[in-house]
C-alpha cells in the first residue's frame, strides 16, 4: 500500500504539472506533484499566500504490486508564483514552467501524458 497527498495548483485556466522520473510507477508521465501527507500540502499552500484548500475525493488505484491512496488536494491561485522551492515538492515551482513542471492550459491537457486516474479527476 502507498498513500500521497495531490497538490493541484490551478490558476486563470491553466494546471502546474511535474513529471515523473524516467523509472518507476508512471514512468516519464506527467501529473500533479505528489506529496508525503497533508502537512505538507498545509505547507506548501501556506508558502504560496494561498488560503483555501478544497479536499477532492480520494482515489485509490490498484496497480498490480500496490494499492495506491490518492487524496487530490485543489487550490485555486489567485497569482501565479514566482520562482520558489517549495518543500516537499519534486523541484521548483518557476513562473512560465521549466525542467521539472509545466503551467499547462486545461484546454490542452489531453495532449499531455497523465496516469488515467489523473486524467479522470482533471477537467
């Protein structure tokens, strides 16, 4: 069994996603930056000035060696942020997207390479 918090970071129509190492469950495929628990969702939230954190239903996808809890976690930002290390986080959350996430239009999501419970939770 394995358990992560989902941060999904959404501003003026577009989704912050990171990708997923080259190795491993969901291989090079993009998603929402996963985290250990809800503190560091609490964390993360508050070092983006955010305030409100809307609690999605949890998932849970079954793989064939582990049952995955997934509980996406929105917040919808009302400025983008500018370059910061956020602990917790695979990488730096830039403005404009760079090596380990991308700010990407919702209209354009289905071109990206999302694990399918992401692409059911995701508009």
């Amino acid at each position: 069994q394995r358990e992560n918090w989902w941060l999904w970071l959404e501003h003026e129509g577009h989704i912050w996603l990171t990708q997923r190492p080259e190795t491993g469950v969901w291989a090079g495929l993009w998603t929402l930056p996963l985290l250990e628990d809800e503190a560091a969702v609490s964390r993360v939230v508050s070092a983006l000035g955010a305030v409100q954190i809307e609690v999605q239903p949890a998932i849970k996808h079954v793989l064939t060696h582990l049952d995955w809890h997934l509980h996406p976690r929105r917040v919808m930002l009302a400025v983008r942020p500018d370059p910061v290390v956020l602990p917790g986080v695979d990488g730096a959350l830039p403005q404009g997207g760079e090596a380990h996430g991308r700010w990407v239009p919702i209209g354009q999501l289905t071109a990206w390479g999302l694990p399918a419970p992401l692409r059911r939770l995701l508009p």
